[in-house]
C-alpha cells in the first residue's frame, strides 16, 4: 500500500530579478513517495509541508508559497482561479489507474473506476492562503486540466469534457453536463489535457497522442473529429470542436501575441508554427512538422538533479543524465522596464 504526499506551491514570477526564458514550468509540484515497494535504493521519505517548502532550491530571485497542502488539497495535476479569486483544481487520484489489471496497452481502460475529483478552495481572510476545501465534484475519470466559464468550469476527464456549476452556493456542482465526449482511455500517460482560453475566446485543449473520434455527448451520430496527433479548441458559446496542430502531449500556452507552445517528456518548449486548416488546404504539400523546437531538445538538455538517487521515475538511476519530465508550460514575460525585454 502506497502513501501520497501532495504539496501545492506556485512561483511568483514577479519576484524575479532576471527571467531567462518566459516559459516556466512546474506550477504544481507534487512529492511522491510510496513505501513498501521492493526496490533497490531507499525511498524518500514524505516531507511534512512546511520542510518540503525548505527542501526546494529558487533560482533568479523567484519565491516559492504554500498555499494549501492535505488535507485541503491532494494530487493536484491543475489549477485556475475564478473571478473571485477561489481556486479550482483537479486531483487526479487515479494516476496512472485503479487496478494495474486494468491497464493493457493500445485498449480502453474500462474497468477502472472514476475516482478523479475537483476540489474548490476559498481563501477566508485575504492571507493569499486557503482556509478551505470542497469537494466540488467528484467521480471524474482521469481529470486533467480545467477552464473557468459562466460560473462553472470545463473539466477535461477522459474520455468526456465535461461542463460543471454549483447554481445554489453549496461549493458542489449540482450542474454537470458531458459536452463532448470520444477521447480515448488508453494510455494515461497520453490523455488529453491541459485547458486554456486563447485570445480567440476560445478554450484551447492538449490532445496528446491516444487520439480519438470527438462529437458532441449528445450526438447519436458515429465518428467525429479524428484528434490522433492533434491538439484541439472549442467554442464555449456554439460547442464548436476543431482539431488543430499539435499533439506533443503537455504543454498548451500562449504569448502576448498569441503564439501557442507546447512541451513533453523530452523538449520544454515547442513553438506551433503552422496551423493545420492553412496545412490543410493543399493536401500535396508534405509537411514533416508543424512544429518548432524553441529550446535546447532531447539529449541536448543537460539535467543536474539536486535530490538524492530515488528508485523509478523518469529522473531515477535507470534514466540517463538529460533525462527529465516536463508536463506543463506556462508564460510569463518580462516587465516592459525590464532590461531583458528591452534586448
Ligand atoms: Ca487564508
Ligand atoms: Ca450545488
């Protein structure tokens, strides 16, 4: 039996004295540690909160908070704010499944339960710390990435997107609405994910690479929108679905100009240079990649782990030096006073 310890932490990138790159990644951290495996170094141990705040390293003046730990909070994989300033953020309680027997490669996993949930938290007295967490809905299957809209919020949960509101103050959604649904439940480590409103108004989703026939929940036709190496946008006011260039598994986030950059295991950051309706006008054209790598990719990384050697895991002695798991990027540019922005 395993033990979870999971921590919530943001960076406050306006603390920062000189930003190298406007991508930053790790948001959300979560420590693992799980006991009892047969393993040949010893595991690390869990932290309680306040020391495992100490354990982190900040570079280039960036500051790191606890804002909510268990039991307030627990598996976070994403979070966003609503126009209240409450959080939302998904647990993904069911990474990476149930009952191993249920996970087979290239196959639906079916029998899993959906254990996923979204917690709310609501900070009471203005500390920039929550006081309080609610269970806002639950029994979500492989939830990972959420859009706030109308009151409610948009909740990637493979294979369906749903739309959930609380409509009585309650803190629990009693308004839950499937609104597409078709995505495969394959492997979990390549589920869609990761929502963001673009500059368009619409809502902008990681496809990754399981791939899948999207349509409407409510649709009695067969097929739909083939995703399978794509990314995807819909319209939140006509539930327009498109597939769009992409696929590189995480990521998902724009510059000031609109610009969106993706990431996965080995790049941190993928610039989406051409989009798949322009692509899609001349068929004959081939076109190896729609996308650029916009860093140091692959073996080019180097990586120089500050932690002890712990057993598994992409960053264990199994892996190679360059190795490193990159789930999420985030933007943040540069004050326009800033020396760096003004190169
Ligand atoms: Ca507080
Ligand atoms: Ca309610």
């Amino acid at each position: 039996m395993g033990f979870r310890l999971a921590i919530t932490i943001t960076v406050d990138p306006r603390k920062s004295l000189a930003v190298k790159r406007s991508l930053l990644t790790g948001l959300i951290l979560t420590a693992l540690a799980v006991v009892g495996a047969d393993a040949p170094l010893p595991r690390t141990k869990p932290l309680e909160p306040a020391d495992a705040l100490k354990s982190f390293r900040i570079l280039d003046g960036f500051q790191l908070d606890l804002l909510a730990a268990e039991p307030l909070v627990m598996d976070p994989v994403a979070a966003a704010y609503d126009e209240d300033g409450r959080l939302f953020v998904v647990e993904m309680s069911d990474y990476p499944h149930v009952d191993p027997k249920n996970d087979k490669p290239f196959a639906e996993n079916a029998g899993d339960p959906p254990i996923g949930r979204v917690r709310l938290l609501i900070d009471r007295d203005g500390d920039g710390r929550f006081d309080e967490g609610h269970i806002f809905a639950d029994k979500l299957s492989w939830p990972t990435g959420l859009a706030v809209w109308k009151g409610g919020l948009f909740v990637a949960a493979t294979p369906d997107l749903w739309y959930l509101r609380d409509t009585d103050g309650d803190h629990r959604a009693d308004e839950r609405r499937r609104v597409f649904t078709g995505f495969r439940k394959y492997n979990v480590q390549a589920v869609m994910n990761n929502l963001q409103w673009g500059l368009d108004h619409q809502i902008y989703g990681a496809g990754s690479s399981n791939g899948g026939q999207i349509h409407p929940a409510d649709s009695k036709q067969a097929g739909g929108v083939d995703i399978l190496r794509k990314d995807f946008r819909f319209d939140p006011r006509s539930d327009q679905f498109e597939a769009i260039s992409g696929g590189a598994r995480f990521g998902n986030t724009f510059d000031d100009w609109g610009n969106r950059f993706l990431c996965d295991i080995r790049n941190p950051a993928q610039h989406v240079v051409l989009p798949a309706r322009d692509m899609a006008r001349n068929p004959y054209l081939p076109v190896p990649r729609a996308l650029n790598d916009s860093a140091d990719a692959g073996d080019a990384i180097n990586l120089f782990r500050i932690s002890p050697p712990n057993p598994g895991g992409n960053c264990g002695p199994g892996a190679g030096p360059r190795s490193a798991k990159r789930c999420r990027a985030a933007n943040w540019s540069a004050p326009a006073t800033s020396p760096r922005r003004a190169e």
